[in-house]
C-alpha cells in the first residue's frame, strides 16, 4: 500500500473524530442513535398494533411475529458481522 492510501484513510480518520458542524463531537453516534431511536419507535407502534389485533384474532398476529423476531436475528447477526 502507497504513501497515499494511508494518508488518505489518516485524513478520513481525523475527520472521523473531528467535531460535527455544531462543534458536536461525537455527530456519528448522535445519528447512530437518531436512527435507532426511529427504529424503536417503529417497533413499539408495531408492538401495540399487534397487541390490539390479537385481541380479536390472535392467528392472524403469530405470524408476522415470527417474521419480525427472524428479521431481528438477522439485523444482529449482520452487526455482530460488520462490527467484529
């Protein structure tokens, strides 16, 4: 690997580090958090819509539950991948 490759990845990693626009040091994580966040809330509103829906017809609930759970397995799976 050349000189400027790994100038290259130095400059990307400073600016990794580097304050956010609104001198936020940490602007990655904030919007890690903003989209997890989201996705929670997505969740809960799945949740609760379930929990109404089983009330009259808990077949019709089982289903896409089991769907959800294996989607969550591979959504972690993949982090646990990308982050190891």
């Amino acid at each position: 690997m050349g000189r400027g490759f790994r100038s290259a990845r130095r400059s990307r990693s400073r600016q990794a580090r580097a304050p956010g626009p609104c001198g936020d040091p940490h602007p990655v994580a904030h919007d890690l958090h903003d989209v997890v966040a989201r996705d929670i809330s997505g969740i809960v509103a799945q949740a609760q819509a379930a929990r109404f829906v089983a009330d009259g017809n808990p077949a019709a609930v089982v289903r896409p539950a089991l769907d959800f759970g294996l989607g969550l397995g591979l959504i972690l799976d993949g982090l646990k991948t990308h982050t190891s």
